[in-house]
C-alpha cells in the first residue's frame, strides 16, 4: 500500500476545530482514505501562528486577512474556508441599547484590540449613518473572558466579542444586538464570506493535492454528522467544556450555522471588497500595505 | 553596537524572511510610528505605569524586607505567605486584579505591583541579613536615631542589593505590565505588542522593543550609573 | 549632661549559647564590681577572658545575660562613648562626617577641629575610612568617642597600633578631658604600664569564666605619673607582689 | 495558614460569585485533576522545564555575574548587551527562539534561559562588586588555588545574593515558563492556565496555582532552607 | 623549599591614586632596603607613615609603585605568610578549616595541633571566628602564617591584643620556629621593647612620604634577648643616642 500523507493539525484547545477533528476520526471512512491526522495542542490563536511559520504543523485555522499580508511579504500561505461564524454584539437583556446608533455614549467592551475585525467593520457600518463610534463610545479592549465579566458585573453597557463567548452570554439570557454577518449586511455584502479557514503552505499543497482534498472533504462530512446526528454531538460535548445544556445548545447552533455552503468566485470577490474596507478603515493597520487582497490567498482547488 | 547590527544584517540577508527583517526595514517601521506620534504614546502610557508601578514596589518592598530581615518572628510568619506572592502565576494575579476591580488603570498598577513586590521583599531580606552587626552595634550604643541609623548605616550596605533589585525589577516590570496590557488595556506597549504579535508584524515587534530598550538605556546611563558612582566612590 | 553616681555591675552569669560543633561558653560567672563615680578603671585579664564582654553589657549592647547593673539615679540616660577593639567606622562616610554623625544636633565644629588636630588628622579629615592606616581609622575612633563628651567612657585596648609619640599625646589628651569634666571610665589593656599611668584602681580579671581577681589602687600622684622609672618601679613591686599576675597577664 | 483559608471562605462567602470560589470547590478540582492524573501531568513537564532552564541559568548567570563582577574592562563591554537583553520583552524572545530553532523542546528552554540569565548575571556582579577586598588579598597572598579562592572565599559572600536570585529567579521563571508553554507547548501548567482562562473557570486556575505554589514551598522547605542554614550557622 | 637569598627592596615611589575630595596621596618615596638572606628585621615607623604598603608591596599584593624588588635568584616564587594587621579570617570557617585552607595539600595535623595547643586554642578549633575574642583571632591569625612554614614572614603588629605572658610565648614561639629553619622575617611594630628582644637589624622609617632614616643593628646575644633588663638597658640608650627616635616613634 501506498504511504499515507502525514498532515499535522495544529488544534486550539477547547477550539470547534477540535470538536471536528474529534468527529472526524470516529468515522471508520477515514482509516481506509490516503491521509493520517496527527494533531498538534496548541494554547491560543498566537501558538498556532507560531507553529505554522515554525514549521512544526502543516495546518492551523486562522484569518485570510492575515494569509493575505503574509503573502505580501513573500511567504506562500494559502487559506481554504473553514467557517463563517463570527463575532457578535451583545448587551444585557433589559438594555436600552436596541440597535448599534444606540451605542453612542455608551461603554463598550472589545475582545481583542481596536484592529479586531468586527469592530473595524462596525465602525465603517455606524458611518454610514454619520456617526464616529470611535470617538463617541468609551472602549474598554480587553481578553475575551475578561470582557465577559466585565458586562456580567455591568461594567461596560454592551460588548463585541468572538463567537462562542457571545453565545455563552446568549445561553444566560444577554440580547444579541448584530453579528459579524449582519454587519456585513449592513455595508452591503451579502455574500456569505467565511470569517475562518485552513491555512496551510501552497507548495506542500500543491504535492498532497490529494490528500488534502480528501482530508478536506471528511473535515466538512464530520462537522455534517455534529450537527444532524445527537450521538455524534454528545461524544464531543466534553470537549466543550460546558457542562449547562442551554449553553451547549446555543453553541452547537452557532457552530452549524457557520457552515462554508458557497465558496466561488462571488464569494472570493466579496472578500476582495471586505479588505478594501477593512484597509481604509484601519488605516492601513491591520492589513499592511499591499492594496488589494494577494492573488493566490485562496486556495485554487483542482 | 554597531557589530550588533552587522551581524542582525548579515543573518536577516542570510534567512531573507519575514520573521527577521532587516535593520533598515526596522527603522523604516521606527520612524513612521514615531512620525504618527503612535509610539510615544504608547511607550509614555507604559512608562507611566512603569514609574508608579516600580516606584511603589521598590518602596514598600525595602521597608518589608529591611522588617524582614530584621525581626525574625515576623519573618517566622510572613515568610509562607512571601513564597505564596512570589510564585501565584503573574496571570492569576492579573486575571484576578481584573475581575476584582474592573479593567481599570488601579487594578493595572495593583496587579504589577504584586507581581513585582514579593521579589524586592526577598532581595532586600537576604541583604538585610548579612547586614555588618559590628556597625549596627556602634550605632545603638552611640545611640544614633532611627532615622541615621537607617539612612546612614543601613542603607548603604543594602546599596547593591537595592541596585539588584532595581536592574532585575525594571526589566521584570517590563515583563509583567506587557502581559497587564495585553490583557486589559487600551494602550500601552503591550497592547500594541499584541497587535502586531496578531498580525505576525515582527518589524513592528523589534521597532517597539528597540524603542523600549533604549530608554531602559537612558534610566541606566542617566540614573542608575551616577547613582552607584556615587554611592561606591568610598570603595577602594 | 547627667551627674553621674556609682556603677554597680554584678553578673551572676554570662553564657553565649552553643551553635553547631561548639558548646555552649560561660564567659562571665559572678562578677560584682563598683566604679566610684567618675573614677577611672582600668581592666586586666588575659586574652578572652571576657573584657570585651564585659563592656558590651555595660554599654547596654548585650542584654543576654543574668544579674543587674544599676547606675544611680540619674535621670536621663548616660550618655555613652565606647570605642571599640576595631575602630568600626562606616566606610561610605568620610573622616569628618563619620565623627559629626554620632554628634547629630549638637556638632560643635571647634572641638571636632581640635581633636582632628592633636590627633594629627586634619589633612585626612575628608578621606574615607578604606584610605586610612589601621592606626589613622583608630585615632579616628577616638575622636568620634572623645567628642561626644560621654558620661561613660568604655575603652577596649585603644591605643595599640599607634607609636609611642602619638599615643603618648592622646593619653595626655584622655587625662586633660577627664580632668576638664570627669567621667567614669572602663580602660581595658594588656600593657601594665599604660594601665598604672591612667587609672585610679587597676582591677584584674580571671580567664574564662571571667570573674574578679583583685583590685589595686595605683599610689602614684597623678602629677607623678609621667614619669617613666614611677610607674616602671610601682610595676616591678607589683609583679614581685602579686606573683599570680604574671603569669596571667 | 488557617487564618488564610478561613479569610479566603469569608470573602468567597460574602460575594458567592463565581470569580472567587470558596476553598471547598478548589479542593474538589484539586482532588479531581489529581486523581485523572491531569494535574500532575502538566505540574510535571512543567517542573521539568523549570528543573532545566533554572540550573543553566543559575549556572550560567553565576560564573558570567562573577566574572563581569571582576573584571571591569568586559563589563564595560558587555554591560549594554546585559541591558539589552534584560529588557527584551519575553514575549520577543519567545516568538523568535520557537521561530527560528521550531517549536520544539529546546527552543522552549533557551526561550526561559535567555529571559533568566540576565537577571542573575546583574544580581551576581553586584554581589562580587562587593566582594571585600581584605579577604581576597588573603587568598592570594598565601596562594590559594583559583578553586578554593572562588569556592572557600567569594562564593560564601555571594551566598545571600545567590539565595536572592534563587528566590526571585524560581518565581520569575515560573512566570516566563507559562508563557513559553502557552505560545508553543501542548502541555505544562502554562497550557493548562491559558484553557481555563478561556474557560475562565478561575477553581482550576486556583487549584492549579495551589499545586505549583505546594511545590514551591516543598523546595524552599527541603532545599532552600537547609541550604540558608548551613551556610549562615557561622553568623552570630 | 626555596633557599632565599637577599632580598633588594627599592621603590621609587608609591602614590594612591586621587579619589573625590581626597587628593593623590605620596605613601613611600625613595625607599631602599636589602634584606640579607634570613635576617630577622624591624620596622619601626610613626601611625601612617606607610608600613603596611611597604609590606603588601612586598607581598604581591600591590604592583601599582615605580620601583622594583628583586629577590635573588630563587627559581621557585617565596612561599610568603602574612600576618595582617586584622585578622582576615573566613568567617565562614572554622578556626582549624581556616588554618587548613591555606595548608592545601600539604596539611600536616601533627603542627597544627601543636601550634594550636601553645596558642591555647585546642579547645576552639571547632568554632567560627565571630565567636571569638579579638586577641583569639589575631592567634589564629599567626598560627596560620606560622603553618604554612614561610620563605619570608610578613608581621603588621602581631601581637597586639595579647596578654603579656601569651605574647611572650608567641615571641619565644616565634624565634624558636625561625631558629630551626631560618628565613625573611619583616616584624612591624611600635613597640621599641619588642622590637629590640626580636630583630637582628632594627629599621626606623620617617612619616609620609616614607623613606629610610636609619638603621641599627641590635647587639645584645639571641641567648640574652629574654632578660628584661638588658633590653631596657639598650632601649635607654638608644632614645638618648638617637633623640630623633624619640619624638617620631
Ligand atoms: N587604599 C588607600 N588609598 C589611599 N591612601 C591610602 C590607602 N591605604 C593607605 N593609604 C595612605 O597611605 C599612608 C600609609 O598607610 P599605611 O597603611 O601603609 O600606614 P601604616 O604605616 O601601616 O600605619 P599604621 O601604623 O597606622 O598601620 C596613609 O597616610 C594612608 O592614608
Ligand atoms: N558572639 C559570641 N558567641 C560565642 N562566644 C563568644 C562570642 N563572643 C565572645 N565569645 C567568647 O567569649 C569569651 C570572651 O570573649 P571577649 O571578646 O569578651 O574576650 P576579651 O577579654 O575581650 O579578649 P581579647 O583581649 O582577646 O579581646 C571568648 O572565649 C570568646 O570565645
Ligand atoms: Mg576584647
Ligand atoms: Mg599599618
């Protein structure tokens, strides 16, 4: 028999990734097909980045907007779509905030830092309605648990965070204001655009066409089995590590909602349009110089 | 230096990756966050922060540890809970100081402090230990206030244990307070740091910390050295 | 400036506890003395025998120990100045500012300046301790002890290390201030000619334990006692008196 | 110890919120990772780092500090390269050590080492700074080997800087360590912290500092504390 | 065991160097002394005038003078025993760890023992110096110059500190050590007693900057250097022949 292709995941702990990965190797298919998975724990978003460059995974799951600046320095990344979940706006049930123009004058928390791709956008989103965000709401950056506690003990009146803190909030009653898809909405693009994919090198691709195709499609057949089959769902829900069933539900409903149905070229060039605004907007900041999205950032599947 | 930057060159042609830049791109990078004004501002946010922070711990870290050092039943008592301080995680610390207090400037400060605090309390202890007891002896019995004795007879002895602490303490400080900022800050060094860390921007990384090190330069060539000619000019 | 009345020193018993291979030392078993007010005492006893010890208790330095010592009743606390075996200066301070720490508030420029003087160490009053010869650093003790203008006055071998001029000179210098304003005085050496030529009563001490040998009165008027062959014939009576303080001193 | 936990139950009591559990909960977690074998797990690859990074730093560190202590023409040279890379934020050194040298084991403990050495190097020079020079004329007067003259004379008048940068050294590698393993490990405490940040299920978090903190105290009790002893049972 | 032969001491000059408010200080100008092989030689020389330069120059300990010292043409360097005027013992050594460092190797327990018990210190071999007396330490202190069996024996006032009979041992100690195997002996004291019952050649040297004012030989016979009288005898004349030594020693 033929050797099979090694491919080393790079997998953030407690991560969907891991959920998936989990699935996927549960499913008798995958012995038979011409790859091997060997995944790789990694701490946080940063490690992964790490590991990728240093070379110690082949794959990890990150942003295309990064791929893209990557590229623009002459590294050859490519990015396959993983996942359109994003982040969302979140306040207290009883809040009177009801809509973004209602943030003025508020506090609001940010996961991340002012270059966290959702709040960019929102900001070009309230522009539209002549309204400066940055200067009118007082901002408090922070880590994502962090800003978490912080609404929980009203400190701030409304937080944007990642996906899956917001929907732990959700899961205990908070409103979701919009979310990363509805902003997108709003600024005109309506295409479903993938927040999240698998980046990998192009050159070690463009050898393990196959494989990766393969690995590729078993990756979207196990996220299908989390979200149609109850059992395939309760073995991964330690992984979850969320032990309350409303938080759990509300997060596999997310997560299945995040599935990648469209990937051609209407997409790819929506994305285009994403990073024009993304670079006016921060400035230049969170996508580097390059003008336009890198060609070759997606992945050409063949 | 300038060999330094001769081998940086030599090594960032020899890889020509994105993850050493050359000298020239950094200071590229350098100039134009300076220009924009950005890096001042973050850095001053820092270095604030640096100076209070540093400059509590350093002062009540003396105090407790010439206390220490001095009354051993107190020390007796207080010694578990300073190897407890010293080594809770600066994370926890921070994490705690956060959700206890809110994302606020104080619980920044508090958090750097304690992390910063235990490490004074046992440098200054172990100095105030191997205090002279031949000198202390004359200043009882020549019966010095506490005051001179403390400035006069003690304190010059503690003076290279106090510069220890105070080279190590910046440069742990500078450790911490980036953590402290990553964490839950809308400014500072460490905020930024973040950023470009999330970008992969090691230029921008190596700009910052360039910047970060040079005034650390200054402190030292600017205070610290005047400091300790002074106070060892008496040393043969 | 407290009047100062008798000392009465009685130590039932001094010990230095044991720590690791070395035993617990008895070093001082009952010892009963009396200073006369502003009397001045010199002690005699072999090497270790436990002077120092002594004088650290009465300088109130150590107060490990059992028995009592009781000054009269003066009101405030005598002032002390002690002048150690080792000149213990503080080597971050100069000359001058060594002796004007001890004097805080009540520096009087015109007496340290004197002192510097006789002691010949004017040129040297701004250098630091390290830059000074063993013999300097003592004279420099001296002076800090002098120019406190103590109501005690505890002496631990002062004058070794200088030529026989200069010591001469402070000598000289001792008597003059304690006759300007008497002090008591604790005057430990090992040489019995210096011992007659200061003090009112020489007592001599026992090796460890330390305990009271004898104590004798020095005859010699003090206006006699610059005269060399006085106090070499009181020293040979002396000796031949008192054959057991040869062998022990 | 008592009074410790008793304060923690009162204020775990009076807010009753998930940010600061009471002590019983902790335990649970505690006894419950235990028992999984998970905590000693991390707690051990943890140590073992710790046990690696630390004897070459203090090594290291050690004999450099000595050295530069002695000799003042290559401490003028490399006293900017020491403030240099004191003051290199951690987060710098890690990246580029896992970047360059991957992911891999010895990255992670040059990355520690790197954040150490200097620190002890500074707090050693200023200890042989002030050395006392009568000694050292003893031992060369009557001839002493390098040997003995390094062991028998300036190493116990390092001892209570030595045991300073023991102390301060444990804790700060323990705090580099976490972020060593959070950017490039999939195990050790420092992984294990960053998940239940995320978590932000603050009972492990304590369950886990309680382990590491045990520990620390475990060695300052059979090590550190002896060690003090022996080498002060001459002090009076 | 290297055989010595002279030694020729010639220092042109000596400065320390300025340091803040204390200018350059000139410690010994255009001193020139041989030391015949084996000599017992004193130094005698007013507080500070630079006596123990002199010696730590001999020592090894300070090659920062114009000038040089030639010592014959020994092939292996002097094996040298210094007797500080501190004692300048390892505090975290025992007395008998102290004395067997500098022993290295060639340790030989039966002399230690020895000089031990005729030092009376058999019973604190165990301790550590802190808890010794002053006078205990400077003991240890010349046991240890003693037991490394010296080619030249350098002594800054040895014997300060100690009681008379205990110094009069250590002297007789001493010359009975320098009789079985001869070698340099440079002897500093202030004490013109001392110095007369031990040296072959007395030196006296002038204040700062030092250099040589004269020279004697000392002619009473080894055999009668313990008779007290004989010494006083010399001492006297001495002081009336030379008047210069009276007012500078
Ligand atoms: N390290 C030093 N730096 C500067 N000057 C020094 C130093 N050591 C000694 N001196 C000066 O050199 C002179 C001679 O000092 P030295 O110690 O040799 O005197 P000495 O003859 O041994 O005196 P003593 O009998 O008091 O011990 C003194 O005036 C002293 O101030
Ligand atoms: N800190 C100490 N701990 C234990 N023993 C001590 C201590 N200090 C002194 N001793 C012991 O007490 C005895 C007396 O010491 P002390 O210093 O009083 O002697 P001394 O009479 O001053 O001798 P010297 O004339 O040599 O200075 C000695 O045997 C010494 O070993
Ligand atoms: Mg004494
Ligand atoms: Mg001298």
């Amino acid at each position: 028999a033929e050797e099979k292709t090694v491919i080393r995941v790079g997998v953030q702990a407690a991560g969907t990734l891991e959920w998936e990965l989990t699935a996927l190797q549960d499913d008798p298919a995958v012995k038979a097909s011409d790859f091997q998975l060997k995944i790789e724990h990694l701490a946080n978003a940063e490690a992964g980045k790490i590991a990728l460059q240093s070379g110690a995974v082949d794959m990890i799951v990150s942003d295309w907007v990064w791929v893209s600046s990557l590229r623009a320095d002459g590294a050859d990344f490519t990015f396959y779509p993983y996942s359109n979940t994003s982040g969302a706006l979140v306040v207290p049930e009883n809040s009177t905030i009801h809509s973004i123009e209602d943030l003025k004058g508020k506090h609001l928390g940010i996961a991340g830092g002012e270059l966290d791709k959702n709040w960019v956008l929102l900001q070009a989103l309230v522009k539209k309605s002549n309204l400066n965000l940055d200067a009118s709401v007082k901002k408090t950056f922070g880590a994502p648990p962090l800003i978490n506690e912080q609404i929980k003990q009203n400190r701030v009146d409304a937080v944007l965070t990642y996906w899956h803190f917001a929907a732990r909030l959700e899961a205990q009653g908070y409103r979701q204001i919009i979310d990363g898809k509805g902003i997108l909405k709003g600024l005109g693009i309506s295409e479903n655009v993938p927040s999240i994919g698998y980046v990998f090198k192009q050159s070690w691709a463009e050898n393990h066409k196959q494989a990766i195709k393969s690995f590729l499609a078993a990756s979207k057949k196990a996220k299908n089995q989390l979200c149609v089959s109850d059992d395939a769902w309760q073995k991964i829900i330690p992984l979850t590590h969320v032990d309350d069933v409303p938080t759990q539900k509300i997060l596999r409903q997310r997560y299945c909602e995040g599935g990648v149905e469209q990937w051609g070229d209407k997409e790819q060039q929506a994305a285009a349009r994403i990073y024009e605004m993304l670079r006016s907007v921060s400035n230049k900041k969170l996508t580097g110089q390059s003008e336009h999205l890198q060609t070759g950032t997606f992945w050409a599947v063949k | 230096m300038l060999v330094f930057i001769a081998i940086w060159q030599a090594l960032a042609a020899y890889f020509a990756s994105h993850t050493l830049p050359t000298p020239a791109i950094v200071a590229t990078v350098f100039w134009q966050s300076c220009v924009t004004g950005e890096l001042p501002f973050h850095l001053g946010a820092t270095l604030l922060r640096l100076v209070v922070s540093f400059s509590i711990a350093m002062l009540l870290g003396c105090a407790l540890g010439i206390v220490l050092g001095r009354n051993k039943r107190l020390d007796a008592f207080f010694d578990n809970w300073l190897v407890i301080f010293l080594n809770v995680p600066a994370l926890v610390t921070i994490i705690l100081c956060y959700v206890w207090f809110g994302l606020i400037e104080s619980a920044a400060i508090l958090a750097v402090v304690l992390n910063k605090l235990p490490n004074v309390i046992v440098t200054i202890r172990e100095g105030t230990r191997a205090l002279d007891q031949d000198l202390l002896e004359m200043a009882k019995c020549y019966n010095l206030s506490k005051h001179d004795t403390l400035v006069h007879v003690i304190w010059p002895q503690l003076h290279p244990f106090v510069m220890g602490a105070t080279r190590s303490g910046l440069a742990l400080i500078w450790k911490i307070i980036l953590v402290v900022e990553l964490l839950g800050r809308s400014n500072g060094m460490g905020y930024q740091l973040h950023l470009f860390f999330q970008l992969f921007d090691v230029a921008s990384i190596l700009a910052y910390t360039i910047a970060f090190v040079a005034v650390i330069q200054l402190i030292e060539l600017m205070i610290l050295k005047p400091l300790d000619k002074k106070a060892l000019q008496w040393r043969r | 400036m407290a009047t100062m009345s008798d000392i009465h020193i009685n130590i039932a018993s001094k010990f230095y506890p044991a720590i690791g291979r070395a035993g617990q030392h008895l070093a001082i078993a009952d010892l009963t003395l009396t200073l006369k007010s502003n009397e001045f005492i010199c002690l005699l006893g072999p090497s270790g025998c436990g002077k120092t010890t002594l004088l650290n208790i009465v300088a109130g330095l150590d107060n490990d120990y059992k028995g009592d010592i009781f000054a009269g009743q003066s009101h405030s606390l005598p002032k002390i100045g002690y002048i150690f075996q080792n000149p213990r200066l503080l080597p971050w301070r100069t000359v001058r500012e060594n002796i004007d720490l001890v004097l805080g508030v009540q520096s009087s420029s015109a007496v340290v300046d004197g002192l510097l003087e006789v002691m010949q160490l004017t040129h040297f009053q701004h250098v630091y301790p390290e830059r000074l010869s063993l013999g300097m650093s003592r004279r420099v003790a001296i002076i800090r002890a002098f120019a406190v203008d103590p109501d005690i006055l505890l002496m631990d071998e002062p004058f070794v290390s200088l030529d026989a001029p200069t010591a001469r000179q402070v000598r000289e210098l001792l008597l003059a201030l304690w006759n300007e304003r008497p002090h008591n005085v604790l005057f430990v050496t090992h040489d019995l000619r210096e011992a007659i030529a200061l003090a009112d009563r020489l007592i001599f001490l026992s090796a460890a334990p330390m305990s009271f040998i004898s104590e004798i009165k020095v005859p010699i008027a003090r206006a006699e006692r610059h005269n060399e062959s006085a106090i070499e014939a009181f020293r040979w009576q002396l000796l031949n008196d008192y054959p057991l303080i040869k062998t022990l001193l």
